[in-house]
C-alpha cells in the first residue's frame, strides 16, 4: 500500500507541472499509434491468485486535442499472468494451479503532457473495460480437457510514462496502476504494468480516412 501512496504522488505531481520550456510542436494536431510490451505484477491480495508472467503487450493511440498539452489515449492492454485457482467450481471436478489468465483491457485515458525539447512527460488517468479469461479443467475419458470462463470486468488506471523523439519515431515507457472492481476467486485484483515500446506519427492515414468517410478533423 506505501508503494501505492507513492506512485500516485508521484503521478499527481506530473499533471500538477504546468511550465514547458518550449512550444509542443511535436503532437500539434497530431494523431499517434503506441505499440509497446511489458510485464504485469500483482499486488497485494491479487498475488493470492496471480503471479507475474512473461509477456504483456498493449496497443493504443496518443490523440493530441486542441490544446495539444492534452490528450486522449484509447489502449487495449492485453495482460498475462500466472494463476492459481483457490476455489472449487462445482462446473469442473479439478482445481488449477500453475495456469495462465488473460486480461484484455481496454482504457479510455485521458492525460497532459508536458515538452522538454525532444523530450515528452505524461500523466493520465480514466476508466478501463475488459474480459478476463480463467483457466478451467476436466477429466472426461480418462483425459484432462481444459477449457475457459470468460468474464467482464470494469477497472480504474492512472499512470504516468516518458518518451524521446528519435528520427521517424519515440522510444518510451510507462508505469500504471490498474485496480478492478470485481473480485477474483474472493481476492480484490489490482496490478502494476510496465510498458516500452513505440511511438509512431498516423496523421496523415488517420486524415486520408476520415476524408473518405467525410469528416474534416482538426478543423477551427
């Protein structure tokens, strides 16, 4: 929980920056894709079920508004994790342990950024939807026939991240808190995830389409 405190302080302090040292002609009326990896680790309880695994991954846009200080970031995180089930399910005659769970989250932040040269800092924070996915498993004909429950889930994330403007496209990262408010196997869920990756400028694909549909974008 200290950890916690910690991270959102420190997140709180990144939308609480307000000088730029310069002019952010870098997401002006810009539209970017964000591709990135990573790892996820539970924390507290969650740890009960979850375990950290290799890999995660998410896929999203960096969407500049008008004041390009701001901006929207629809992600979809897709999170792997190692998964002890704790409680009998009366549908399967076999417990898992050592299993694999998925997440496939999809968060609709909204953040601010702040320029230094090439360099970009951000915060954000918004809602997350997703489907969760549990391992079950059953002995039919003498062979163990595994299958899924699948199950939806709503959460909450704040975040912050970096990342730095190279020729054609940025390297970054980000760290988030994502905390689900519905429980797993009787354990609240709520995981750390690090993400690097790339960053890379659709503007111009992003107009060539909304051009075929009929919208003017970014229009004053």
């Amino acid at each position: 929980m200290r950890v916690l405190f910690v991270f959102l302080f420190l997140c709180a302090g990144c939308f609480m920056v307000s000088a730029q040292t310069e002019t952010d002609s870098l997401h002006y009326r810009k539209i970017y894709y964000m591709g990135g990896t990573g790892l996820s680790f539970p924390l507290g309880k969650s740890k009960n079920v979850l375990g950290t695994k290799l890999f995660s991954g998410s896929a999203g846009l960096d969407i500049a508004l008008k004041d390009s200080r701001y901006f929207l970031s629809p992600t979809l995180y897709m999170l792997t994790f190692r998964y002890d089930q704790q409680k009998d399910d009366p549908k399967y005659n076999y417990m898992i342990e050592n299993g694999r769970t998925n997440f496939y989250m999809l968060s609709l932040a909204a953040g601010r950024r702040h320029q230094y040269r090439r360099l970009n800092t951000f915060g954000y924070i918004g809602p997350v939807a997703g489907l969760v996915v549990e391992p079950r498993g059953n002995v039919v004909n003498e062979k163990l026939k595994m299958s899924n429950k699948y199950s939806l889930t709503v959460a909450g994330k704040i975040g912050m991240g970096a990342d730095y403007k190279f020729p054609g496209f940025f390297i970054g990262g980000e760290i988030g808190y994502m905390y689900n408010f519905r429980k797993m196997e009787g354990n609240p869920i709520q995981f750390l995830t690090i993400m690097v990756g790339l960053k890379s400028d659709i503007t111009s694909l992003s107009e060539k389409v909304t051009g075929v549909i009929g919208i003017e974008t970014y229009k004053d």
